[in-house]
C-alpha cells in the first residue's frame, strides 16, 4: 500500500493549486456576491487539460488516473465548491458515465469534445417530487419512430444554463418501476428544451444551478444510453462517480478552512498572545487536521478501488459521506475561529460555511449514506458487478 503521490500527481496539484490562486481567489469573493458564474473558468481548465483528466487520451482526455480527477476537484474547491461542482458534474456524473455505458458512436460525438472542454456535460436525474427516492420521477420518454419524445421537468441542475449535453433519465415503462427507467443524451438546440436559474441560494453563489423543461423534445433512438430498462443503474454508477468528486471537494474545503483560520490565529491577540495559543482554539484546529487526513484516505482509497476497475459503492458512500460531514464541521468550527468577522464577507470562512451545506445534500443526503452503511453491515446491501465497470487504469 503506498500513500505518496507520483511526480505527476504532485504537478498535476501544483498546476491545479497555481491556477486557483490566480485565476479564482481574487475574484470569488466578487462573484459570490453578484451569483455570477464565470464559464471562462472552464474554458481556462479545458486549456490545461483538465476538463478530461481521467478520461482516456483516445477519447480526448488527459488520460490519468481516478486520483489525479480527485486532486483536481479537491484544489478547485480549495477556491470555490462552485468551480468543483462544475467538473463534478461534467466529468464525473456525465463524461464518465459516457465512457461506462456509451457506444462508440456516442463516444466520438459527445464525449470526446467533452473531454477535451469544447462542449460541457451535466446530469438530470432529480425533480421537484423525486430526490432520494428516485422511482418517484415523473419525466417520460415514449418512442415515437425514429425518436423518443421527453416530457417532463428536472430542478437542482448544475450547469443548467451552461451545458451543451444532457444525461437525462425518463421513464419509458412506468409499470416496471426501477427497471422501467431509461438514460438519455439531450442536446441543449433540441427544440421543446429550455432551462431556469436558480436564485436566492444559500451557498454555491458563483455557481449555475436551476431547472430543466421539456416540451415534447424529439431525441433521436440513437441517443438512448444503454437498453431501455437500463437508467436506474447507470444513474447509480453515475452517482459512484459523482459522489467521489465531492467527497475529494470536501477534502480540498476542509483545506480552505484550515488555512484561513491558521493564517487568523497568527494575526488575531487576545488575553495578550495570538488566538492560536488557546488550547480551545488549537482543538477545533486540530479536528480539521485530523478530519481532513482522514477523509483523504478515504477518497483516495475509493479511487484505488477505481483505478483497479472494481465496484466502490460502498467505499465511495462512506467517503462522501464523513468528508462532507467533516467539511461541514471544519467550517462551522473556521467562522467560530473568526469570532464575529467570521459571520461578515469580509473573510472567506462565511462563505465557506455556507457553501459546506450543500454537499451533504445532493448526491445522496447524509441520512441516506447512513442508511446504506447499516445496510452493508448488517448484510441487507451487496453490491453485484456492474455489467460494464470503469475501464482499469492505465489506460490503452
């Protein structure tokens, strides 16, 4: 078992941590505030290559492995979760589901400009009445010829003004329930689509968030992922892949968090000495430390599991689960650091607990990911391989 990073690994974090600073730091604070979501930013990323970090060379990638995309989405959340959301939802819920399940066909069209960042990819699967409990989705897909015809309506959709593509998932068979569930790849020209943001947020600002409509959008057959029958597990593998980029987000937020209030705790006196003399203080500094090396033993063992080209829904789980929690925890504990500057914007640790929210949230609520680890131990949950499984790294 080694647990030291590869030269390329430890530039890879560098490029990423360089471009942060520069690029996002100065003006977050900006555009947190104004709820303004900055598409060059990906554009920027997509000239590094790191729109398809993982994603095979063939199919326009950078061709690394699963733990170079979690050192990217940990750095990027360093910044701002709103920039790692973006890649969450780009590479890790669409672009990686495209890889799993997609034809050829579907890989030359959509996933190598994906990849590559001409063309950005986002995922549909919750609705207004369907969260956890996806079967409650309404959205249909009826085949009609040569295409099926959605209708229907998504909410809490990252990118839902900025995608080119959409993983949509719609029943094609309500009477099987689960099994009745299909995965399609809309376009965002398709005549009948049409997308809302999302305002008065509580955190994630800078972020692009909001509904998806459709009006009777004609999808070509040839944009079916998968069989039909086939959306409730690729929306599970999806999620696999999804819940991993924002278990290593949290890691990079708990970061955030740590450097803030150790960078206080040299500036702030009380009582005569800096704050970081108080052994109350150096306690909440130390659960950050200690919640974020553990949480990156978790990601990065998920990632292993990944990388080997095994099935990590359980690993995944309970990564996503205790980052967000301690990411959550770390940032309440940074604005109590802070005192009262930490409740104004004049330092980032506000933001910071409100964009922590979130991520315990979406993509499987921390009830949910309780739930599913109680299962696995009392032996109610086994997970069987997925008939196509992520490619092993390295990649041919």
């Amino acid at each position: 078992m080694d647990f030291e990073f590869t030269d390329e690994q430890n530039m890879l974090r560098k490029t990423v941590r360089d471009f942060v600073d520069k690029e996002i730091m100065p003006n977050i604070a900006e555009w947190d505030e104004k709820g303004h979501f900055d598409t060059s930013i990906l554009e920027k990323l997509a000239n590094l290559g790191l729109m398809g970090v993982c994603i095979p060379t063939q199919y326009g990638g950078s061709g690394m492995d699963y733990n170079a995309l979690a050192i990217v989405c940990e750095e990027l959340e360093r910044g701002d979760t709103a920039f790692r959301t973006a890649v969450s939802v780009h590479t890790g819920l669409n672009s990686m589901t495209l890889l799993q399940w997609g034809t050829e066909e579907q890989k030359q069209k959509y996933l190598i400009p994906q990849a590559k960042g001409e063309k950005v990819g986002a995922f549909g699967l919750t609705e207004p009445g369907a969260g956890s409990d996806v079967a409650a989705l309404q959205t249909t897909a009826k085949r009609d010829g040569d295409y099926y015809v959605l209708n229907g309506q998504k909410t809490w959709i990252s990118l839902c003004d900025t995608a080119d593509h959409f993983l949509v998932f719609a029943y094609t068979d309500k009477d099987k329930k689960h099994h009745g569930i299909s995965a399609f790849i809309v376009e965002r020209t398709y005549p009948g689509f049409s997308s809302k943001a999302t305002k008065g947020k509580l955190g994630i600002r800078a972020g692009n968030t909001g509904e998806l409509f459709f009006d009777d959008v004609k999808v070509p057959k040839e944009n079916l992922l998968g069989e039909e029958g086939d959306g409730f597990k690729i929306a599970m593998s999806a999620l696999d892949n999804g819940r991993f980029t924002v278990a290593a987000g949290a890691c990079g937020q708990i970061m955030a968090c740590l450097e803030a209030s150790v960078n206080y705790c040299h500036e702030r006196k009380t009582f005569g000495k800096e704050i970081g003399k108080h052994q109350l203080v150096q306690q909440m500094l130390a659960k950050m430390e200690a919640g974020l090396q553990m949480s990156r033993l978790l990601v990065y063992r998920a990632g292993e599991l990944k990388n080997d080209g095994k099935r990590n829904t359980r690993e995944t789980s309970l990564a996503k689960w205790q980052a967000c929690d301690y990411a959550n925890q770390a940032a309440d504990d940074a604005v109590q650091i802070h005192g009262a500057y930490g409740y104004s914007n004049e330092y980032p640790v506000e933001r910071y607990l409100r964009n922590s929210k979130a991520p315990v949230i979406y993509e499987g609520t921390r009830e949910i990911h309780t739930v599913m680890q109680a299962e696995y131990v009392l032996g109610y949950r086994k997970d069987k391989q997925l008939n196509r499984m992520l490619p092993e790294w390295p990649f041919e």
